[in-house]
C-alpha cells in the first residue's frame, strides 16, 4: 500500500477489459459510476446504463453537493454530451427524467425458450415452463408460415386457449394437461407479463375537420441501432422491473447490439454499465443459468467489437463465477464482511482483504487491468448531480 496520491485512470483498455464496481449501499458506488460514464464518454462510447433507484436522472446538471469537492481540479459539472432517458416500468416515478420515454419490445423479438424461462421462473414450475416453450414454438412456427410478424404475447395466449385437446396433446408431444391446469397456465401468463413487452398506445386519427377518434395500436418496437450513435449515454430506468424482466429485456439488448457492431465497424465503442447487477442472477436456476451463459457469451465475443461490461452490485461474491473470471478491473468498496470479497482481489493478504470492513465512504480498493498492485485510494465525487431520494 502506498500513502501517495494517486490518480487512478481509464483508458480504452482497461475499459474494454470489463469490471465491477462493488459495494455495501451508501458508500458512493453511484458516484464512481458517474465518473466511469464520464470517462467512456471523453472515449467516444456510447453508453447503455440501467438505472435502478433511480439514480442517474439528472446527468445533465452538475453535483450541487459542493462539499465533497475538495480537488480545486475536479469541479461539478454536467454532462455535456446527448443523454436519452428510457424506462421499462410505466410506474410514473416522481424521480424519473421529465424526457423519459417508454421501451417497447414485441414478444415475438425473443425465442419461446427464453419468453418460457421468464415468465415461468420459480421453483416447483419446470413442467409449466417446459409446456409454454413447445407451445410458443409451435405458435411461433405457425406465424413464420403466414409470414406474420410481430405477434404478442396476447395473441399467443388467445391462440393456446383456443386448443383442443386432441391438438394440444400433439403439440405437447403425447403429453396432456386438464383444462384446469391450462387455465392456471395462462392466468399466470397474463399476470406475469412484462410492463415493457407489446405496449398498447393511443393515437388520434382525423376522418373529416374537427372530427378525431382515439384508436389503440401497437406501439412500435425501440430501434437499437438508432441508438448508437458516439458520445451518447442512452439511461434505462428499470424501476419496479424484477430480475427476469431486467434479465430478458438485456438478452434482447446485447443481441441487437452485437448484430448492429459486427455488420458495421464504424460505430463506436459501447459500454454497458449494469447497476444493482445482483438481480439478474436471482431468479429461478434455469433464469440464473440463463442470464450467465448470454453476459458469459457476450463478454467473451464482444470484446474484440470493442464492446465493454462493467457491473455495479453490493457485494463482489454475487457474481457468477462464469461472469467474475472475465473481469479484469475490480473497484472494491466497504463490505461487511472480508469473506465477501475474496475473489475479487485474487492475490491479495488477508491484511489487505480485512481493510474493505473498514473502507469509509467513496474509498476503494482498486485492481485495474494491466496494474500489478491494490491500491487503496479516496475516489473522486460524481462531476453530475445523482438523483436523491
């Protein structure tokens, strides 16, 4: 350990080379977060982060808790570049961004697998789970066959209900299940849906001068690609979405980022910076394992498109290993217990370990990529204004 100031920094590298950020609630893990965004912004990125508290609302103005300032270099200041707010709940939070606009994902954007694991995704619901991925599959089959795209998750339902039994047992391979049981299925199905999924929106239509009708449609679906664009901090306010909401929309995310960086070069880099981080993994097994193996798949082959992950989360050992062996960079914050952190500083004595019981607030233990030291270090405010409770 080192008593001098240090200045930690990062560059397209160690950006690249993925991290976490990780610690107790309260401690200025917002803050550092902030200042990673600032840092991939001044890098040209464009930048997907997902908001929970909220907390990241009001970029655009700068920190008006001037006392924590005291680097005469580093002032409060608001992001000068373009900031998009989304949100995946209609739950008209007060803290939410006046700007904020409504994510809409059509269902048929997702394999029936995927849709299944989502919304039946607790313990005790593997046989329901599998019953809705051969349905939804063979829904799925029939529309590519008509050509018709999209579909909702509300036409599939009506499609189900409407089986016989001689056809449901077909679909099911052999198997049957009681009216009961269906019915019990697609309560379940209705009532899990998500708020962000096959948004219903009014519009207005005109047949003859001062004559208007408000009719209901599909909302369109969000254009990724459009979205990436340099400089950009694209917000998504997750609000009372729970882990597999959050989980499912990413999947759909990542996908069409990927696809939109590997046919075209020119765009830029990208940063997702996935706070509360911890929710993704904790649903059902199969959603876990689910959720691993897509961040896991994206990690490892996004890297080479110049495509970044950081995590925020309040304790490093809720990560998956199959997600911790892929960080390279790791800010570590007070946790209450060291045990807790043990992977993340690999290396480390038990002296150095023992500290992050002691960490006060906005210090860190830092292990960057590319370092061969753990620095303990007094991390810089937020330059933006945070959005307080």
């Amino acid at each position: 350990m080192s008593d001098n100031r240090i200045s930690i920094c990062l560059d397209n590298q160690v950006l690249r080379h993925h991290g976490a950020v990780a610690g107790t609630t309260g401690y200025g893990k917002s803050n550092i977060n902030s200042n990673i965004v600032r840092a991939a912004i001044n890098m040209g990125y464009c930048v997907f982060l997902f908001d929970h508290k909220p907390d990241y609302q009001n970029l655009e103005k700068p920190n008006d808790e001037k006392d924590l300032f005291t680097d005469p270099q580093w002032k409060p200041q608001g992001f000068d570049c373009q900031l998009r707010y989304f949100s995946l709940s209609d739950d008209k939070s007060r803290k939410a961004n006046s700007n904020e606009k409504l994510i809409n994902v059509y269902a048929s954007s997702f394999e029936p697998y995927q849709l299944a694991s989502a919304l039946f995704h607790k313990r005790g619901e593997e046989v329901p789970q599998e019953n809705m991925t051969l349905l939804l599959n063979e829904y799925k089959d029939k529309q590519e066959e008509k050509n018709k795209k999209p579909w909702t998750l509300k036409d599939a339902i009506e499609w189900i209900r409407g089986l016989d039994k001689g056809t449901m047992s077909n679909v099911l391979g052999g198997g049957s299940i009681t009216e009961n049981s269906k019915t019990a299925m697609l309560r379940k199905l209705k009532a899990r849906s998500m708020p962000w999924m096959d948004r219903i929106e009014d519009y207005s239509t005109s047949k003859l001068p001062g004559l208007e009708s408000t009719q209901k449609r599909l909302a369109p679906e969000i254009d990724v690609t459009s979205l990436i664009t340099k400089k950009t901090v694209n917000i998504i306010r997750v609000g009372q979405s729970q882990g597999r909401d959050y989980g499912l929309f990413l999947s759909f995310l990542l996908e069409r980022v990927y696809d939109a960086k590997a046919s075209n070069p020119d765009l830029p880099p990208i940063l997702y910076l996935i706070d509360e981080a911890q929710d993704i993994f904790s649903g059902s097994k199969q959603l876990r394992e689910a959720c691993e193996d897509m961040l896991d798949a994206n990690m490892r082959k996004g890297r080479s498109l110049n495509i970044a992950f950081w995590y925020g989360l309040q304790r490093f050992s809720a990560l998956p290993e199959s997600i911790s062996i892929n960080i390279n960079s790791r800010i570590i914050m007070a946790h209450k217990q060291a045990d807790e952190v043990k992977n993340a500083l690999p290396g480390a004595s038990k002296e150095i370990l023992g500290l992050v019981t002691q960490l006060k607030r906005g210090e860190a233990l830092v292990s960057l990529f590319g370092s061969t030291s753990i620095v303990q270090a007094k991390m810089h405010p937020s330059k933006a204004l945070l959005t307080k409770e």
